[in-house]
C-alpha cells in the first residue's frame, strides 16, 4: 500500500503542486493588500480548501489503488488478460486497451497457426516414417533371399545390409523423436524384466555386431522395474547404436548391481553398459544430453546428430528412471540405467 501511495503522489504531484501554488498566491496577495481581517479570512478559507484537497485525494487514491489491484490481477491472468482489465477511463486508456486487444488477438492467431503446423509436421513426419518403413521392409526380404545365394559379392552384400538397418533405425528413432511431447499417452506401465528387453535389442543389433566383429556378453541378473517395454526398448537400441558407431575393437558388456559391486539402497535396481570404444572428453560429459550438443566424437564423426542420447534422457526421465554416463577418453564408456535409487559405482574395470 506504502508503494502505491509514493506512486499516486509521483502520478498526481503536478496537480498537486499546482494547486498548493494557487493556494499560496490567493494567500499572498490578500496579505499584500492588508484588508482588514482579509488575511484570517483567507487563512480560514485556505483551511476548508485543503481539507476539501484532502478529501478528494483520498477518495481518488481509493480507486487508483482499486484500478492497480484490478491490473495486477489482469497481469496474474495472463492468457484472460484481454477479459480482466477494468473498463478504460478516458480517450488515452481506451485507446491503449484497444491496441492491447488488438495485440492479443494477432498473438492468438499467431500461436494458434504455429500449433497447427507443428501438427501437421508431425503428423506429415509420422506418416513419412511409415510409409519409408515399407520400401525398408522390401529391401530386408531382398536381401535375405540374395543372402541365400551367396555369391562372390557376398562381402558387398553384407554391408549393404548393415546401412539398410541403419536407415530404419534413423526413421525409427525421428519417429520416436516426433512422439517424444505425447509420450504419456502412449505407454503402458507394467512389471517387466529388464533382462528380457536388453536381449531383444541386443538380437535387433546382432547384424552390426557381426559386420564389425565385436564381441558381447551379458551377466546372468535380475532386474525388474514398472516400466514400458517399448520406450524402454527404445533406449536401450540407442544406448546399443552409440556403443557400437564409437567402438571399433573388443566388445561391450552389459550387467546388472550384482556383478558390479555396487551397493543396493532399498529396492533400487540397476543396469550397466560397459564398452571398449574411444571413450568421452571430461569437458564433453556435463552436456551429452543436451539435445543438438554433438561434442568432440560427434564433430570428428561427422554422422552424430546431438537427438540420441537427448531422446534417451528425455524418455528415461518420463519412465521414473535415471540415466547416467561415465567415461574417460581413450578407456571407453559405462552407462548406468537406474530403476530407483542409486549410489556410486566403484573403480571402473575392463569389460
């Protein structure tokens, strides 16, 4: 109240000003010409006047402070703003609510044509997907029939297989990417084994593994967590496509709390992946998930595009899960998908 007081008298202080200068002079010039009993007359009338100055600036102040609290409940609003500004008083006020609501209904169009194509171009990019998915599907059965004539060119043949996967796994993962806002509508929460959906991406990826001679083993643990299989299964496919783009020698290891040493706390479960590639800069770390951030492998790759391990944090926060990426350059990278609470994992060993 205090505030609105300082600032009605700073609004106000040019008439007010004006009329303590008028009061004075009707003051000074009755005193000038000294009429009998004049001056106390006037000292007199002066007194009703500023008690009538008073009285007026109160009852003004009244409704300036009702009008300030009326726009402050107006800004509170936000998108009923243009509904909750008091009436205007005055030719300027109108003109300004006018213009005001004016500005709201061209950003309402705005928003409302930049929602529908955002639409559109989701659903364009999802219809997109699945109709490249069928000439992708043609090709698989292509293939595997070639492959059962096996040819001279069986070399060629084999690696063109491997790019054709990698396409459909790009298209899934824009896929994917296109969902990622509406994720919530489409999961299906349940007790799954986590064991079970790492083998069959690990199945999916068995053709990479074969192309670049890797290898890949997977302890015998338990883990299970409400979860969805298929975002989780998502996860777990890119977690398995950055470990093998940046791993060209040894293999990757996948396993549970168990194997690694790593204290339990409470109910909390855990799968780590571990792999023998090139490892992650210690400046990069704090910003893989960043999304578009592709870091110094990425840049050196010319392939990353900075969505993977983004998509991955993003769906793995809206399961309830935690994901977490240590790494060092040089000496590979292990991730850690937490069903729960989670404390450190020890000293990092070979896979």
């Amino acid at each position: 109240m205090r505030k609105r007081f300082f600032c009605y008298v700073k609004e106000r202080s040019i008439w007010l000003g004006f009329l303590t200068v008028v009061t004075l002079v009707y003051l000074a010039v009755a005193g000038l010409y000294g009429y009998d009993g004049g001056v106390r007359n006037m000292l007199y009338a002066a007194h009703i006047s500023f008690f009538f100055l008073a009285a007026g600036c109160a009852v003004d102040f009244a409704f300036y402070a009702r009008r300030c609290m009326k726009l402050e409940e107006a800004l509170a609003a936000g998108a009923e703003t243009d509904y909750c500004l008091p009436a205007p008083k005055g030719a300027v006020e109108r003109l300004y609510y006018e213009m005001l609501c004016q500005a709201k209904q061209v950003n309402c169009r705005l928003v409302s044509e930049l929602d529908s194509k955002t639409t559109d171009m989701a659903d364009y990019y999802a219809m997109w997907i699945h109709q490249v998915k069928t000439p992708i599907a043609a090709l698989h059965l292509l293939f595997e029939r070639m492959e059962e004539c096996r040819t001279a060119e069986g070399a060629q043949l084999r690696q063109a297989s491997e790019e054709l996967f990698k396409i459909e796994q790009y298209a899934e993962m824009a896929l994917h990417y296109a969902r990622l806002d509406g994720m919530s509508a489409d999961m299906l929460l349940k007790e799954y084994d986590i064991a079970a959906i790492a083998k069959k991406a690990v199945k999916k990826y068995s053709v990479l593994f074969i192309g670049k001679g890797l290898s890949f083993s997977m302890g015998a643990f338990t883990c299970k967590a409400v979860t969805d299989e298929k975002w989780l299964g998502l996860v777990m496919e890119q977690l398995l496509a950055n470990a093998l783009k940046y791993t060209n020698a040894g293999g990757i290891r996948l396993y549970g709390a168990d194997e690694s040493g790593m204290e339990r706390t409470g109910e909390a479960d855990y799968v780590v992946m571990e792999d023998t590639g090139i490892g992650i800069r210690e400046e990069d770390l704090p910003r893989i998930f960043e999304r578009g951030f592709t870091g110094y492998n990425g840049r050196m790759d010319k392939k990353s595009t900075g969505i993977g391990l983004y998509l991955c944090k993003r769906v793995m926060e809206q399961l309830g899960h935690t994901l977490r990426v240590e790494s060092a350059q040089g000496q590979g990278c292990r991730v850690v998908m937490g069903f729960g609470q989670f404390s450190l994992l020890p000293e990092r060993g070979e896979p």
